[in-house]
C-alpha cells in the first residue's frame, strides 16, 4: 500500500507537466533565465521534456479578471496558505521556460529551442526555424583542402561566342545598294558568388563585363562607301541557377541586365580619295537571359561551357559632336544624332568555367 501511495504521489507532478521536444541539435539548461548563466546540463535534439505546465495556460477569460487593486483586497495571497512561495507563470512568449534537470532543480531551456506538445490547435501558433545557430556539425562532403581554409562557393567563367548580325545603321542620305554584315564578337566574363543560405549550391549571384565588336559595310547609290565598327562594353548585375546538377552534367539558366557604359559606334564614309569619320555613343540597357551546359571538370577544377542566350536591345540615340567637313554625306555637320530601332538577337558561345 506504502509503495502504491509512493507511485501515485511521485507519478502526479508529470502527469500534470507538459511535454516538450528539442528542435535544435543541443541546447543548454540554464541554472538562471539568463543568457550569460551556468549551463547545468545539455539537451539533445529529439529528446522530450517536461516543462511548467502553464506554458499552456489559456488566456481567454483574462479581460474577464478583476483589476490588481481589487484582486490584492480579495485574494489576500499572504494570509493563503495556497499562494505562498513561490508562484511561476510561463508562456510561449518567454524566451526562458522552466523545467527540471537530473537532480530535480529548477532550471531554463531557452523557448526557441522547444516545440510544445498541445494536443490541440495552440501547436499550430508555433514557428519552427529552419536555421539551427548550434549545430556545429560540417556539412558533407567536406572541402577539398579540409581543415585548411580555403574560399568556396565561388564561380569564375569566360566566354567567347557570335551572335546575329547587327543590322540597325546610320540613316544614309542615299539609299543602300548593297550591305554587308559581319557576325559580332561576344566576349564575357562573369564572376559568380553561392547565395546566401543556398544549401544545395545551385543559385549564384555576381556580376559579369561584356565586349561585343561588330563591322558593317555600306555600298551608296551616290558612289559613297560607308563603313560602321562598333564596340560595346557593358558591365552589369547576373543571377544563376543549376536546373539539373549531375555529377558530370549540369544545365544551367542565367538571367543578366548589362548596362553598356561605352557603346561606341564609329562611321567612316568614302569617295575615291575622299574619306570622312565620325564617331556616335550612346549609353543603354540590354537585358539578357541564357542557358548553359556544364561539362565538369574537363581539366583539373575547369569546367566546359557550352550556351546560348536571348538578347533585347531597345531603341538607342546615338549622338556626335564632331564637326563634318562633307555636308552632303551626313544629317547634319554640327552636332548629328541619329536613333535606331529596338532588336532582338540570339548567340552562341563556349567557354571555361572555374568553380570552387
């Protein structure tokens, strides 16, 4: 009878208790609801507690209470033999709970490293982080150079390809009898950083520098011979993402704004001995968006690219404040400007990528 007694009075307090499970890989039990106290004892993630039951305390019928003057007149808690000592109030909104350790003494699990056990729909008000600030543990597979610490997460690619040829030009004062166009040269280099809290290492971030050079020729019902060379350097903000990671393989998309900060387009006219240039700039955005294939390591830490991307160039004033010498060859001998047409172009490229 002694013992059943025994179990009954021992088996009350937990069954009163509410449970409570670790979410983070290791959390401390405090000896005081403070940071900066003693860490008593350490709990691992998994393992189920029991903290103050009036974590679940309803608070429906609060407004209903009296005001604490009017509580203190008739409740007397002093002359209570209920509310004396000490009397401990816990919610969600704590950042320390109370709890027991091995020895039974009072101690604090911080409140971010528990999810409470409800039973009913006030689980539902709890936010569980995705981000676990103590788990120490390395991620697999480890670095390369492990445990020396070397910077990863970083991509380093250049390309050189053609794209279609660019077919807006100077607005003549002769009509064109025939035209030449070259395929342009795409040169780019891109530097690419891992984004952050990017676990699975697929989205990257970083900038990349285009140069595009490009010669047309112009043959003039007025005998005139006119050439156009152009250059443009962008420099401009690029967003990456690896759609399929295979070991080998990979394909990936890519999206870039360039701002083209020189974008030079050089006009030089001719008859017989006669020759006349003058050079028109302009400043533009061309957004682009690619797709790339990945062959990996084809050399030590280098990779192959092979890609494509799909280019709009809107409609651009380019101007010249060169003076002209043949009035009969150019819109205007003063200041001349001329604005050409939104186009759209496809290229294609290969290059080498490293990744580390």
């Amino acid at each position: 009878m002694k013992i059943l007694i025994f179990l009954l009075i021992s088996l009350a307090p937990q069954a009163l208790a509410l449970d409570a499970v670790v979410t983070v890989l290791e959390s401390p039990l405090l000896s005081e609801p403070r940071l900066d106290s003693q860490v008593v004892q350490y709990l691992r993630k998994g393992q189920v507690i029991k903290v103050h039951p009036s974590v679940h305390n309803s608070t429906t019928y609060d407004h209903m209470a009296p005001d604490p003057k009017k509580f203190q007149e008739i409740s007397r808690p002093s002359e209570d033999p209920l509310f004396k000592g000490e009397q401990v109030q816990a919610s969600l909104e704590d950042e320390f709970i109370p709890t027991l350790d091995r020895q039974g003494n009072k101690v604090y699990v911080i409140r971010q490293h528990l999810y409470f056990y409800f039973n009913d729909s006030k689980e539902l008000e709890q936010n569980i982080s995705h981000h676990d600030p103590t788990d120490y543990r390395l991620e697999e597979s480890l670095p390369k150079n492990y445990p020396i610490f070397t910077p990863s997460g970083y991509r380093g690619l250049i390309t050189v390809g053609l794209t279609q040829p660019y077919t807006e030009s100077y607005p003549y004062l002769s009509n064109a009898k025939a035209k030449g166009y070259s395929a342009p040269m795409d040169f780019n280099f891109t530097y690419l950083r891992q984004a952050p809290d990017d676990k699975a290492e697929r989205f990257y971030i970083g900038g990349s520098l285009g140069i595009r050079m490009f010669t047309n020729t112009y043959s003039l019902f007025n005998n005139v011979e006119a050439q156009e060379e152009g250059i443009k350097i962008g420099l401009g903000p690029t967003a990456s993402y690896d759609a399929y990671k295979g070991v080998k393989n990979r394909l990936n998309f890519y999206g870039t704004i360039q701002v083209n900060f020189f974008n030079q387009m050089n006009i030089s006219q001719s008859q017989g001995s006669i020759e006349e240039s003058r050079n028109y700039r302009a400043i533009n955005l061309t957004p682009r968006l690619g797709l790339q294939y990945h062959r990996k390591s084809v050399l030590e830490e280098i990779d192959f690219v092979l890609g494509t991307f799909y280019e709009i160039e809107p409609a651009t004033t380019y101007r010249s404040n060169s003076a002209a010498n043949q009035g009969t060859w150019w819109r205007s001998r003063g200041s001349d400007k001329f604005r050409t047409r939104a186009s759209f172009s496809l290229a294609g490229y290969i290059g080498f990528q490293t990744a580390y």
